[in-house]
C-alpha cells in the first residue's frame, strides 16, 4: 500500500484512487476526485465520495485499496526483469471503479437497470485523456477484477466463477 507519493513513478486518474461514485449510484461517471483528468502520484487515501479524509479520527468505510499495492509489486517486478533500480519509461496508472455491495450482473456491459459498466469505459476514457496530456503515446489497458464482498449470495464455487468469467 502506497501511503506516501509512489517512488516508482506510478501514477494515478485525479487525486484519489477511487472516483466519487464509487456507491450503487444511478452515476455512470467514474467522476474524477479534483474535477479533471489528470494525473499525479500514485498514493492511497481515505475518503468520503469527493472528500479526502486527512483526520485519522474520522471513520470511513472508503479506505485504502488494493491498487496500490498491486502497481507497485507491477513495477517493482518489471524493474528487476529489466534489472534497473527504475525504468523510467514505463508507468502504471491506476483507478478503482466499482460498486460496492452489489451483485455480479449489475457490473455487466448492457446491464440496463446499473451504469457501472459505464462508469469503468469513463474511467478508461479519464486514463486515455490524462496519458494525451501528460505526452504519453505508447498506452496499453489492463484491468484487475478484484471482488470484496460481493452480494451474490448462495452461489458456489462453480456458479460464482462462471459470473466472474461472464463480467465482460
């Protein structure tokens, strides 16, 4: 977890990890944190939607993620392939879209009662302009489906893997 800036150069789509509407909301934009997409270093923060939490005695269920750590391990292990301390020239951008406390198939590209499937194509959309105006050309997407709490109740192994398999 990356509580301090990203040493590596890893970077992140506006000020926090995590957009606004990270709830089951009817917001089919991921909704930068700090209004533009734009990047700045990669590290992890509290917050509440729009609000980062700097005061460690406010509670919030909206902590730090996954994604840092997940970037940072990329890095570092892409930089001892290479065997360099840093290659300067790759950077990894990260965002977490999601909705928390829903079901697999709201998550679904033309699921029609959810816009999550669309909150993540603007966040993609948010990562393309940020990379443009950093004066990055060379640009590659990958996604991490990461599921914490899902509410797909009674399903086994079996049913479950095959929902995941289907998040298109």
């Amino acid at each position: 977890m990356t509580r301090q800036p990203s040493q590596l150069g890893n970077v992140m789509l506006g000020l926090c990890v995590r957009g606004q509407y990270y709830d089951r909301t009817s917001d089919s934009t991921f909704g930068v944190v700090g209004g533009e997409n734009k990047y700045y270093p990669l590290q992890e923060k509290r917050q509440n939607g729009a609000d980062i939490i700097t005061d460690p005695a406010v509670s919030t269920r909206l902590g730090e993620t996954v994604a840092s750590g997940f970037a940072e391990t990329l890095k570092t292990l892409h930089n001892r392939s290479l065997g360099v301390i840093n290659d300067e020239q790759t950077i990894i951008a990260c965002s977490v879209t999601g909705a928390v406390g829903t079901s697999l198939s709201t998550l679904l590209k033309g699921a029609t009662s959810t816009p999550y499937y669309q909150r993540l194509i603007s966040c993609v959309q948010g990562h393309m302009q940020a990379a443009a105006a950093a004066g990055h050309t060379d640009v590659r997407v990958a996604g991490l489906v990461f599921l914490q709490g899902k509410t797909t109740t009674g399903y086994g192994t079996r049913k479950l893997s095959a929902n995941v398999e289907s998040v298109d």
